[in-house]
C-alpha cells in the first residue's frame, strides 16, 4: 500500500463513488442516479456524458444499495421441482441452467439455483422466494398438480414455465419446444424408413412432455396406433431400459422405437443389447432432446433437437418483461430432426 510523508495512502483502494461520477460527468448525483435506474428523464448528452464518466472512473454500481431504492433484488431464481440427482443425471437442466446464467449475466443479474423435489423443500423454498429475494422465478420441469405453481400465483411472484405449465396454461407465462410436431415427425421418418410397427417410451403422463409426445406420435400413426406399443417411463435412464424391456416381453416384433427423452433412449439401447438386438438392424431407435448425449451413444442416436438456449433466453426475456409489468406471454419453439445412426 503506497506510503506518503508517514501517512497510508487508502485512496488506491477507494472505489469510485456516485459522486465521482458526477464530477467527472459535471452533472448532479441526481442525475446519475437516473442514469443508473433506466435513463429515464436524462438528456441524451448527459446520458452520453455520465455513460463516459462511468467508464472512466471505473464506477461499479452498489447492488443492495440499489435494491434499497428500486425494491427489488436485482436476481431471478432457476427453479427445478425434480429430485436433486436429477439435475447431474439430466444433461438437458444443465443446458437451460448455463444459458439462463448467461443470458442474465449480459444483463448483470445473478441466477440462483434452487432445487425443490420435496414437500419441505417446495415449502422452504416458496417462503424465501415470496419475501422477495428473488424479482421472479425460472420454473423448471413443472408436473401437473405440483403445488408450487399455485403457491407462486397466490404470492404475486413473477413466474415463467420451461414447457407449459399443466393446469395454468392460461394463468402464467412458458416457453416450449414443440413437443407433440416433434414427436410427429420422428414418427414419421421411422415409417419412412420401412418400419411397421413402431413403439414409444413415454415421458410422466402428469408433464408436458409426456402428454404432448405421445399425442404427436399417436397422430403420425393414425388407425396403427396401438396402445401395447406403448409404455411409460420418467425420464430416467434407468426407467428407459425398464419400458424397453417391457415393451420386447410385450411385442417381440416390434422394429422401431420412438423414445420421448435421449436419457430414456440411453436405458433402452441398454435393454435391447441385453436382448440381443441389433440397432438399427432389429430395432431403429429415435429420440427427443439432443441435449449432447445423443451423440455419445451407441450407436449415435437419432433425436429431434429442443433449442435449449433459445428457451432459456426467451424465458429470461419473457420474466423480466413481467417482472415491470407486462402481461405473460406464450411461446412455441420448433424442434429439428438430427439423424444419426440409430435409425
């Protein structure tokens, strides 16, 4: 620390203050404080002038203090109501958890995690939210009858779903991809390569995903479809082979497989190595994410493409307009075929 005539020098240390801004801008604090609000009532020259200033000086804007005269937190929460190992087991939460970070990153706004698989945590975690800590809440991977969405509304807390939120599609914002076309046309190519009777692993009946899915791959097969073709699953890998090894007890004939998760279609080409079927010889396998395992797999998997970090975006675009004020808006994202070996 420089020393001078016996005396420690501190001001190397001093961080620049609104005042410093405002001398070096040669406008009022006031004004700067506007400036640093939203620019509302400021003169373009002094907006150019203090924008300078702050440049210059190296001012880095006091966030509590800035809570204090706005009444927000300046945060928003990622919210997923799923088991905390599902956060690591699922490649497609950690998608959506970096592109949500850094889309408020560009924004200076810190995202926090928040993981709420059980009663006590969904109780925990909607108290701290409702007093304020966070401006709104990312919802991630939202069942039919989770409590939380309610329990949200009921606290006024700005909230948009990731896929739409059963039961209050009509009461808050969300962004999907578009499940149920998405399911459709992997249907559709499977038929197209040859394949005659074709299956699907569901995702939870009680989601989004799992409902739509299976709407779309019903509709690609009009009067084939053929509901001992169909057996459920939760997303997990585990769950995956467990349905596929359902399905082969259930319709050895079966040639295709349409799975509503990448996760799944990991588990259920476990099941048919395990049964001694060749992919895509015996069995063409198609899944539905993409989220980067797809390609690890073998063989690399066929999937339809979920634009994740254009969710994420939309979704942290869409929260702050409600966050100062605006109605919820809804929004449909297209998915896209990626084909790889798998069928």
């Amino acid at each position: 620390m420089p020393v001078r005539s016996g005396v420690v020098d501190t001001t190397a240390r001093r961080r620049p203050t609104i005042r410093d801004v405002a001398a070096a801008a040669g406008v009022s604090r006031g004004t700067v404080s506007r400036v640093l609000n939203g620019g509302h009532w400021v003169s373009p020259e002094a907006l150019v002038a203090v924008q300078e200033a702050i440049r210059t000086t190296g001012y880095s804007a006091n966030q509590h203090a800035r809570s204090l005269v706005t009444g927000r937190a300046n945060s928003v929460a990622f919210l997923l109501t799923e088991p905390q190992h599902l956060l690591f087991e699922d490649p497609t939460f950690s998608i959506l958890l970096r592109a949500a970070a850094e889309a408020l990153a560009a924004r200076e706004m810190p995202l926090l995690l928040m993981v709420a698989g059980t009663q006590q945590e969904r109780r925990r975690i909607t108290d701290y939210v409702a007093a304020g800590h966070v401006d709104g809440v990312l919802l991630i991977s939202s069942h039919r009858g989770n409590p939380v969405v309610g329990d949200l509304l009921r606290q006024g807390v700005p909230t948009i779903a990731c896929g739409e939120p059963l039961g209050y599609e009509d009461r808050i914002g969300w962004v999907s991809a578009d499940d149920e076309g998405g399911a459709r046309r992997m249907t559709e190519h499977l038929l197209a390569r040859g394949r005659s009777r074709v299956a699907t692993i569901t995702g939870p009946m009680d989601t989004p995903g799992g409902l739509r899915r299976l709407a779309g791959f019903r509709a690609a097969l009009g009067d084939a479809y053929d509901e001992a073709l169909v057996a459920h699953g939760d997303y997990s890998r585990a769950s995956g082979q467990a349905a596929m090894r359902e399905l082969l007890e259930r319709r050895p004939d079966l040639d295709a497989v349409f799975v509503a998760s990448d996760l799944m279609a990991a588990g259920a080409l476990v099941a048919l190595r395990e049964a001694g079927r060749s992919v895509p010889g015996d069995v063409a396998v198609g899944g539905f994410d993409d989220s980067g395992l797809a390609a690890t797999l073998e063989p690399p998997l066929t999937t339809m493409r979920q634009p994740f970090e254009r969710i994420a975006s939309e979704m942290v675009r869409l929260l702050l307009e409600v966050v100062e004020g605006a109605e919820p808006a809804r929004i449909t994202l297209p998915t896209a075929l990626v084909e790889r070996a798998s069928a």
